[in-house]
C-alpha cells in the first residue's frame, strides 16, 4: 500500500500466492533491460489464485527513453473464484512500449479466470488498452483507452484467444 517504485526492472511482482492487495501504489519507469530481460511489469500476479486478491487505486507512468515496460498489469495464469474475482479497478496508467507486444492490462494470458477489470484509465499504454488472451469469466467493463498513434500502437480492447487455453465465458460492456 501507498509505495514508490521508481526505475526498477518491475514494480510488485506476485508469484503463488492468494489474498494479495496492491492498492494505492506510485509506479515510474518500469524497465525489463534491468534485469534479465524479464517482467517489466507495474505490477505483475503470475499463478495468483483464490479469494481477495485486488489491484486497485494505483498511478503509474512510463516516461519516452527512461522505460521498457511489457504489460502495465498482468494476470498471468491467475484465478480468482466465481464468489471473488481479482478485482483490477481504478488505476490510471500512461505510457507504454515500445514492444509491438507490450500493452496495458493483460488478463487470461495463460488461462487464468474469475476477473473483474473495471474503471481504470489508460494513455498511450502500448500495443494495446485492456485485454483478454484466454481464460474463463473475466469481465472487462467501463474503462477507459485513449492512444495516439505510435509505431507499436495496435488496438484499444481485444478479446483473443492467444493462449490456446479455454476462453469462454467473458464479458466486455461499457
């Protein structure tokens, strides 16, 4: 809750885990480079399951030549459950790329499920705004993408079955 991470390799990073709440967090120029190449996430859930787990009333910023960011967020083969999605909710991210495959919030990648993606904001988040790369019952609802045309800038929401799992069952509104 109510951290800085400025010029890391990622900013929180979840792995295995249930009831994990990223909440109220300040995020500046995520950087793969850093590392290994890996992550370059603001915050990244990766086989993140059961009950309570949130991502909420985060701020986040990529600065032009200070970042290399992959997803802003990502759910990499995270479920929530059918009586607890993992709630995404009202963030507000800016910037992203420069990968033809980097983009905003990533759900299903992987499968995965039971998600909620609702009320966040997105500027210029890279190939993509909000998306769904497979899983089951992840709901994408009233957000809003706004981008300006960059030589990785794709679409503002897609629902696309890239990961070979199940993806059924998903809702996009408003």
């Amino acid at each position: 809750e109510n951290s800085m991470m400025e010029d890391t390799n990622s900013g929180v990073y979840a792995m295995f885990s249930t009831g994990i709440k990223v909440t109220g967090n300040r995020f500046k120029n995520v950087d793969k480079r850093k590392a290994d190449g890996a992550r370059g996430q603001f915050v990244q859930f990766n086989n993140v399951s059961g009950d309570g787990n949130e991502i909420t009333d985060n701020r986040g910023i990529n600065e032009v030549d200070k970042s290399y960011s992959e997803d802003l967020v990502s759910l990499y083969q995270s479920t929530g459950s059918a009586s607890s999605p993992i709630q995404v909710t009202g963030n507000c991210f800016k910037g992203g790329g420069p990968l033809n495959t980097s983009g905003g919030i990533m759900t299903g990648d992987g499968g995965g499920g039971y998600a909620v993606v609702r009320n966040n904001t997105l500027v210029d988040p890279g190939a993509y705004g909000v998306a769904i790369a497979g899983g089951h019952h992840i709901t994408l609802a009233d957000n809003r993408v706004f981008g300006r045309r960059q030589s990785f800038s794709n679409v503002g929401l897609y629902v696309w079955n890239q990961s070979g799992s199940n993806c059924s069952n998903n809702t996009v509104t408003g």
